[in-house]
C-alpha cells in the first residue's frame, strides 16, 4: 500500500519466529547428557569435574554455539539449583576462553 501511495519500492517483510529453546547437536546433546547423568546436581565430585571439563573441551572443539546462559538454562533444566547453574555456567566460560587462548599460542611455550 505505502509503495503505491509513494511510488517507493519498499517491502516489509516479516521473518520467521526464532526458536526459544535452542538445541545442542547431536554430539553435544550426547556429552551434555553423559555430565548430567551421572553428576551430583548440589555438589560435583572429582569424576563430575572430569567430565564437565570433557563437555567444555567437546563445545570447543566442535565449536558448538552454547553461551553461558543457554548452558545455565540446560542445567536448570535438568535439575541443578540456580546459584550453582550459573557457577558452572561461569566456569565453562572461563574454560572456553582458555580453551581459545592456548589454541593461538605461539610455538615457542
């Protein structure tokens, strides 16, 4: 209608709904899984740290698109208590950057 009326060639054009659940891949859903089924959900132990820091290396390799709050919201999701959700959500960030850093290091280290 405004293009007939102006003679201007523009279009509104209205995008698809974006999905608010956002999925892991299918690798990722696997060793997120794996942590989560077998983690005390109030207190990791050493076994739990393992394989948290097995899910953080995965997301990285395999660069998977899962910031801090999407894993909190998984965690939660789950059963993990929100303080110690977004504790862990902290520390797979931590372990991301780090992940990042030593991945452009130079060969004399």
């Amino acid at each position: 209608m405004y293009a007939r009326q102006y003679g201007e060639p523009y279009r509104l054009g209205i995008g698809r709904r974006r999905r608010t659940g956002r999925r892991l891949p299918p690798s990722a859903q696997s060793v997120f899984e794996s942590f989560v089924s077998e983690a005390n959900k109030t207190v990791l132990h050493t076994l739990d740290w393992e394989q948290f820091y097995v899910l953080i290396r995965h997301f990285s390799q395999h660069r998977v698109h899962c910031n801090p709050d999407h894993l909190k919201r998984l965690l939660l999701s789950v059963g993990f208590r929100e303080g110690y959700a977004d504790e862990l959500a902290g520390i797979y960030l931590h372990g991301r950057w780090l992940l990042k850093a030593f991945s452009r290091r130079s060969p004399d280290w």
